[in-house]
C-alpha cells in the first residue's frame, strides 16, 4: 500500500533509513545516490504510482522485479488478462472498447515514465496533457 504522505520522510532521516517499498518509487537515477532528484525523477515516481493503481500490485512485492519491468515482461496484447488489476476491467472476458483503450493508453504512459533512462521520459507537462487527452476520449 502506497503511504504518499510518507514517502519523502526516509530521504530526510537518512539513506539508512531507506526501506524497499521506498525504493520501488525511486528512479534509477536516484536509487544509489541523494540528492539527485530532478524533474524526471518525480515523473518516474508518478509512473510507478500509476502502474500501482493500474495494475494493483505492490511496487516493492514483485519476487524482486520491478514493477515496471514486470509489466513488461509481458507481451503488449497480454497486457489486459495479465497486467491490468480485475476490479478495473471485471472478471468477464475483455472487450474492445473507450474504457480498455483508457486503460491500456495510461499503462503506456506509466511504462512512458518508468523508462530507464530520464532523457527518454516525458516531462510532467507532456503527462498532464496525455492523461487529459486519454480522459477526454
């Protein structure tokens, strides 16, 4: 379970201090130093945030995969019946239409904001826009 009114209290106590449900929201960038959140580094937390809800899995209890690339391991159109958490899609069999195509374009854009590398990620403003766009369709 996700405590977001507690997540920056760790990096304020210490690095000791860090826990690995913590850790599961850090970009890559951050995770072996202090100090160095930027901009990318918020939007790949908000990446891992949204694939929590999407997906209804624990960022950090994954058998020690993250859940980014957990999502990924998996084949785009396996995406529905694997991924994606059933209370949002229901137990019956998956059909085309606006609600699952919402689903699997924010999927996307949480594997967007989880991508490695922070030059490739999408800036907050770009998110905002997507997500609006994805609601409005």
């Amino acid at each position: 379970m996700a405590l977001v009114s507690e997540h920056g209290l760790p990096a304020l106590i210490g690095p000791n201090s860090r826990s690995l449900s913590n850790q599961a929201y850090h970009a890559p960038e951050v995770k072996d130093s202090i100090g160095n959140n930027g901009q990318k580094a918020d939007v790949y937390s908000f990446g891992v945030v949204l694939l929590e809800l999407l997906t209804g899995k624990n960022p950090a209890c994954n058998d020690g995969v993250d859940l980014s690339r957990w999502v990924r391991s998996f084949a785009y159109t396996e995406w529905m019946a694997t991924v994606v958490d059933t209370d949002l899609i229901g137990k019956q069999p998956v059909r085309k239409g606006r609600k699952m195509d919402a689903i699997l374009d924010l999927l996307k854009l949480a594997m967007d904001c989880c991508i490695t590398d922070a030059d490739l990620r999408p800036d907050m403003n770009k998110v905002e826009r997507l997500i609006t766009q994805i609601r409005r369709s």
